[in-house]
C-alpha cells in the first residue's frame, strides 16, 4: 500500500510540474515573436537528441528502466527544469542585478543543476524500487540533461538566428552555434548532472545514513563545480580559451566519465549473474536459466529462438519473463546488501508470480546453458 501511495504522489508531483513547466516555456517562446526562429532552433535543436538517448538506452539494457519514467525525466528536463531555471535567474538579476559574468559561473550552475537533479531525488523519496545503483542514476541524469539542453539550444539557436542590438543574426550564425552546442558540446548538460545521478545511486547501494545524506549532496556540489568550471572557461579571454578549455577539460573529462560508465555496465551484469545464481539456490527459478538471464547476447539468442520456435507469442512471453527475472535479480542484490526498498517483499511476490505464469509459455534454447556466453 505504502509503495502505491508512493507512485501516486511522485506521479502527482511531477505531472504538476511538468503541466506548469510547459506552460512557462511556452509562454517563453510565444513571446519571442518569431515562429521561424523557433523552428529552426527546434529543428536544429533535435538533431544530437536521437543519438545521445540512444547512447543512455544502450547504457541501460541490463535492466532497463521504465520507458514512462525515462520519458518522464526528458520532459522534466525540457520543461520544469529550464522554465525553473529561467525564473530563478530573473529573479536574481531582478533582486541582486547579478552581472552576465556572475549569472553564468555562480547562478546558473546552482539554480540549472538544482531544477535538473529534483527530478532524480523525487525519484530516490517516492520510487526508491527503480533505482539500483549508480548505473540507474546516470541513465535518469542523462535523460534530464538531454531534455535540458534540447529547450536550451532551442532558445539559444532561434536567438542566433534572430540576432540582437550588436549583430544581425542569420542561418549562418544559427548553424555555426549549432556546431559548437550541438556536435561538440552535446553531452556537457547530461555529464554535470551525472555526477548527482551517482550520488543518488551510491545512497540507494549504502548502509550508511550519513551516507545516503552526504552522497546525494555531494554530487550536487560536484556538478555545479564542474557546470561552473566549463561555464567560467568559456568566458577566458572572451571566449578565445574556449577550444583550449574543451580540448583540455571537457573531453578528457567526458572519457574519464564514458569509462567509468561502461565500467559501470559491466558491474551491473556480474552483480546480476550473482544474484540470479543465489536466487536459483532459493528455488526461485532454474539453475539452468542463469546463463541465459545474466547475459545480454544470451537473452537475444532466446527471444530469436523463441520467435522461430514459438512466433510472437513465444517471443512476447521470452520478453516479459526476462523483464520480470532481471528486475527480480536486481531486487534481490539489493536484498543481499541490506539496501533492499521496504517493498521489497511486495515487488518479489508480484516478480515470481508473474514468472509462473509465464514460464509454461518459454520455449528455450536446447540444450539449456549452450551458447549463453557468446
């Protein structure tokens, strides 16, 4: 019961924001004035969306998340984060009268990386369950920096376009900005908000209360310093250290992170190996299974099989049952580590009872373990 009280309230909370959000931002771009602008920013501003949520999806195949909640994160981040964002620094410049200088190196990384990581804290108060471990929490702070950027670059590249009281602005200017955001800097929004995304997932793998606190909150600080230091560098010498500050901070930081990253996948499929083996020691499915759960190349030789054997709803049944196994092995890890949500018991009833009815309807592959490691 708590736990459906929990969604409803996260649901609840984010379908405020997000209403609210979209309203702000489209009052934002109605009173721009130049429905050409926008749409060339908008067009312009989706290109590096495909590819950059597709580099989080591969991220995330050993235990996908929800679509609905990742979908949830990119609005989050196109609509509640920048009109938040948006508000907050006005409302300094109104108040303070900030300079440019300050609003971008001190202001806008605390208000941007605040607004961008309520989501992913929402997340670890209500939905605690979805999250695993730090893998999980890079995939959400990717999703919300891609939602964040893409309103961005919007609003930057229809500026460029229109021009201001120092330049006449054009396509060309448009696309050069392009350049610069959308083809060498795409992933700068999704990078600074990792580093709470990985606070989130160390307190949900800790035993440690202090940790739980100081994780989270440390990663924020870790994400404006680095939203700060990116922002400051640009601003060197009139932006002329730009490409010395790109080449010598941001990519060698965002392959460090990359790293990190597909290291981090790679944990996540021993980790899931381990629990699903402990889980087949507890009688909760087949020691033979194993192998073809724990491995992704293993788990699509099934749902080939599967479809050749059985058509699609052999392959629809191979699919759900891998679903449910994975996220009862993920489930279970978390239990062996005493970081288990309070659901626990709740989500794997409802794990295995979704397996047995599944499990007359699999056609695996014979002889049963044969080929699971390629």
């Amino acid at each position: 019961m708590r736990a459906r009280a929990n969604n409803v309230a996260f649901t609840t909370w984010v379908g405020v924001f997000l209403f609210a959000g979209a309203g702000v931002m489209a009052l934002v771009l109605a009173a721009a004035g130049a429905p050409q602008a926008i749409a060339i920013g908008v067009v312009l501003a989706a290109l590096p969306v495909g590819p950059l949520v597709g580099v989080y999806l591969w991220l995330d195949r050993y235990e996908p998340e929800p679509r609905s909640l990742l979908l949830l994160a990119l609005g989050w981040g196109a609509f509640v984060a920048t009109s938040a964002a948006i508000f907050l620094q006005a409302f300094d410049a109104f108040a303070f009268g900030s300079s440019e200088a300050h609003q971008s190196v001190v202001v806008a990384p605390l208000t941007e990386e605040a607004a961008k990581g309520l989501f992913i804290v929402l997340l670890l108060v209500y939905r605690r369950a979805e999250l695993d471990g730090v893998l999980d929490g890079i995939v959400y702070a990717g999703m919300v920096g891609i939602g964040f950027a893409f309103t961005e670059n919007i609003l930057y590249l229809s500026q460029a376009y229109i021009g201001d009281d120092t330049h006449v602005g054009s396509i060309e200017d448009a696309v050069t900005l392009f350049v610069i955001r959308g083809v060498f800097s795409p992933f700068a929004h999704p990078f600074f908000t990792a580093f709470l995304g990985i606070g989130v997932g160390i307190a949900v793998s800790s035993r440690s209360r202090s940790l739980q606190v100081l994780a989270p909150l440390a990663g924020y600080l870790l994400a404006v310093a680095a939203h700060a230091s990116w922002n400051a560098a640009m601003l060197l010498d009139g932006g002329s250290a730009a490409v010395a500050a790109y080449l010598l901070l941001m990519v060698p930081a965002f392959v460090a992170f990359a790293a990190f990253a597909v290291w981090a996948r790679r944990r996540e499929g021993v980790l899931l190996a381990h629990a699903l083996t402990d889980c087949a020691r507890r009688g909760f499915l087949d020691a033979a299974e194993v192998p073809w759960l724990s491995r992704i190349p293993a788990r699509r030789v099934c749902r080939q099989h599967a479809r050749r054997v059985g058509g699609p709803p052999a392959l629809q049944a191979m699919r759900d049952y891998q679903g449910e196994a994975i996220e009862l092995g993920f489930l279970h890890h978390r239990f062996l580590r005493g970081t288990a949500p309070d659901s626990y018991a709740e989500l794997g009833q409802r794990y295995l009872r979704r397996m047995f009815e599944l499990r007359p309807l699999l056609v695996w592959p014979q002889p049963a373990g044969v080929g699971a490691g390629r």
